[in-house]
C-alpha cells in the first residue's frame, strides 16, 4: 500500500478521547465480508465471543474456545482498516492469574493483529486490567449484564434495577476504568444506572441495553441485521435480513426444480472459431 493510499487506524487513545463528544459508533464482526462493510462506519469492531451462539449455535458463550476467537479475529483483520478491533478474551482464558491473562491476551494480539482485548470484570479483575495495560496490551472493561457469568447470575437477565446490585455495577465501573481501560462496556442496566456509570467514570462507556447518553453504542450485527426471529429486547432491527435470505433460497430452490437454473447467462459455452 502507497503512503497515499494509507489509512491510519482508530486507536485506543482515540476512543478514550472521545469520553463526553462524539458517540462513538461500535458494532460485532465475525467474518471477513461483514467486517469489511461495518468497517466504513464503525469506530470500533467489536469480535465478540457472542460468535459462539449467533455463528456457532452455542446455547451460551461459555464453550467458545481461544482457538475460535482467534480465527474469526483473523477473519475480520483481513477486511477491517480503519475500525479499532477488539477481540473478547472468553471464558477460562483470563481468570485463573495475571500471568495466564498476559499469555492468552499477547496470543490473541499476535496471531490476530487486533489493537485491544475485552474482558468481562467486575472489581476482581482490576488486577488483571492493570498487568495487562501495564505490559502494552490495551484492555476493555465489561459490566453490567455479563454472559460468561450467566450461570451465576441465573441466565441472560438485566441487571441494575436494585440498589444493592446497582452500587456494585458502578463499583465495577470505576474499578476497571482507575485499573486502565480504555473504555467499558455497560450492558443491560437500567437507564438510570448506565448514566451513573458514565457519569462516574473518566473513560468512555458503550451502551449496549443500557442508556443513549452513554459516550457510545454497540449491537451484534446479525441481531440488528434481523437475523434472528428473537432477539433481546434492546435489540432494534434494522433489516429482515432472515426473511431476505429465506425468499432468495426459496427462489432458487424453485429455479433448480423446474431446471431454468442455470440459464444461458450462466453457462460457458464454446468460442466460435475463427477463420
């Protein structure tokens, strides 16, 4: 690529600058061809171990693997170009000590070329941010509603709506942000609390179920693409994508039977000789 044609990079510091201005625009990519389209808008992508359920057919992100993430963070570094990429760090890969945290995280960044990871932490985890930071790894924060501890908190339910668990969301918050983050995600909390938390902290929250005055937004694509007949309540669809991919396999599974595809236009036929 020629210096003219070079296109520099949304960088942590640059997200973290933006706490109290312009919304900053996040969405998840999985793939190389999604990535590539959300990269034009997004000032961050997100590859979230939420691939787990809406590209694997998991019941939870709990079984998505180190191994998986990093292939679908390699996927969308080969699209994405102007988009901060962050790759969540899943389940068992960040918990058991700082040193196992750094091991997993620099593999991630190495094998994928992504700029940053995402952690789901509470005050527990301000270590592991901070001996993350420190050793050049930048770091996400996530609070609120946390998937990976859906077995805990009795499934995928909003948190925040009392006063005793709202404290501790906002304790998180400021844990993480004072550890190093560079940001923090706050998902499914009261408005309310979202706007405590952003109130709260000096680095940029990214709502997600949560309050439009947080500093930015984030959905899962196919999600908000419609995807999927059921989604999450915070989830607002922007296209009827699985209604759109049904009637197209259905017209072609029509076209096949009654053999009027391929059609001339699809077929290589024999150059006419030349005499």
């Amino acid at each position: 690529m020629s210096a003219q044609n070079f296109i520099r990079r949304m960088t942590a510091p640059q997200i973290t600058a933006r706490k109290g201005g312009d919304p900053i625009v996040c969405l998840t990519a999985y793939d190389a061809p999604t990535a590539a389209i959300v990269d034009e808008f997004c000032d961050l992508i997100l590859v979230g171990d939420s691939l787990g359920m809406v590209v694997h057919g998991l019941p939870s992100t709990v079984g998505v693997t180190l191994d998986m993430m990093i292939l679908h963070g390699q996927a969308v570094m080969r699209a994405a170009q102007k988009a901060l990429v962050v790759v969540d760090l899943p389940f068992g890969s960040y918990e058991d000590s700082v040193e196992t945290a750094f091991r997993n995280a620099s593999r991630v960044m190495m094998e994928t070329g992504c700029q940053a990871v995402k952690i789901e932490s509470g005050s527990y985890a301000a270590e592991t941010v901070s001996y993350l930071v420190e050793r050049g790894i930048p770091v996400m924060s996530h609070v609120g509603l946390r998937p990976q501890s859906m077995h805990v908190m009795g499934g995928f339910r909003a948190r925040g709506r009392k006063k005793t668990v709202a404290d501790e969301i906002i304790a998180n918050a400021i844990a993480a942000a004072e550890a190093g983050s560079f940001a923090v995600v706050v998902e499914g909390v009261s408005e309310e609390i979202a706007d405590k938390v952003t109130a709260a902290i000096d680095v940029p929250t990214i709502g997600i179920g949560a309050s439009a005055q947080c500093d930015g937004q984030i959905l899962v694509t196919p999600d908000m693409l419609g995807q999927f007949d059921r989604v999450p309540k915070f989830v607002k669809k922007y296209g009827n994508q699985r209604e759109a991919t049904r009637q197209a396999v259905a017209n072609y599974a029509e076209e096949v039977k009654a053999r009027s595809f391929p059609g001339s236009d699809n077929l290589y036929h024999f150059k006419k000789s030349v005499t």
